[in-house]
C-alpha cells in the first residue's frame, strides 16, 4: 500500500530526484541542487521503497510545492496525486498560508489542472525545460 507522509529522510528524496530530474530528464546537478532543501518540508511516496517525493517551501503567505516526482517503474498509479494531495493539506495546515503555488512542466499542466490548479503568467524555461506557474487558493 502506498504511503504518502512528511519525512527527515533527505537522502532518500535526493535520490529520487536525482533518476527522475537529473538521470531522466537531463537536469543539471547545479539546477536541481539549489541549496534550499534545508528550509523545506518534504513528502516522501513509499511502497516498502522510496516511489516519489515532493519539496514545499513556505514563503510568507505562498507555499511553493517542487520536486514532484514519481519513479518511471511507478507511474499511472495514483503516486503523483497522492503526493499533491498531500502537499496541500500540509499547507492547508500551516498558520497564514493562503495559496499553493509551483512550477509546471508544460506537459504536466493537465494533472495540476485535474487537482485544482489552474495556470497564469507566460511560458518559461527552468532548466531548459518549458514551465508556467500555477496556483491554487486555499
């Protein structure tokens, strides 16, 4: 059964985030590492191994949900939207937070979409890769 909960283990995440960003979608290391990782919540999808993983970083009002990512052996299997589901109520929870905020790759805008987000602004490369935000009200 997949679990979906806060975690300390950084590690585990990283490594994660390493096969999909880095490994699969060709990410560089210095963009996928950016330093923040030790002010951040992060989720951890599990299934007696680590599945996918989920960074927030809360910036006044805004959380900024990041790093979503799910094992390609793992996809299509509800992981990715447990993981969002979860990112929200985390924020949900927290005192003053408002909105939920992040950075979509142009592919992924129907999922988000699916989950409550909807896009605004323009187009933008993020590690070579094209984005638009999107935001969600809590």
């Amino acid at each position: 059964m997949i679990r979906v909960a806060l975690t300390d283990d950084l590690a585990a995440c990283q490594a994660l985030r390493r096969r999909v960003f880095i490994e699969e979608q060709a990410v560089s290391e210095d963009d996928e590492l950016d330093g923040r990782d030790g002010e951040a919540l992060h989720l951890l999808a599990t299934d007696d191994q680590p599945l996918g993983t989920a960074r927030i970083l809360i910036e006044g009002a805004t959380g900024k949900i990041g790093r979503v990512c799910v094992l390609a052996q793992a996809r299509g299997q509800g992981i990715g939207q447990a993981l969002m589901r979860e990112a929200v109520a985390v924020l949900r929870a927290q005192p003053g937070v408002t909105r939920a905020k992040l950075g979509a790759q142009i592919h992924a805008l129907g999922f988000y979409e699916a989950l409550g987000f909807r896009a605004f602004g323009p187009e933008y490369q993020d590690a070579g890769i094209a984005h638009r935000d999107m935001e969600l009200m809590l």
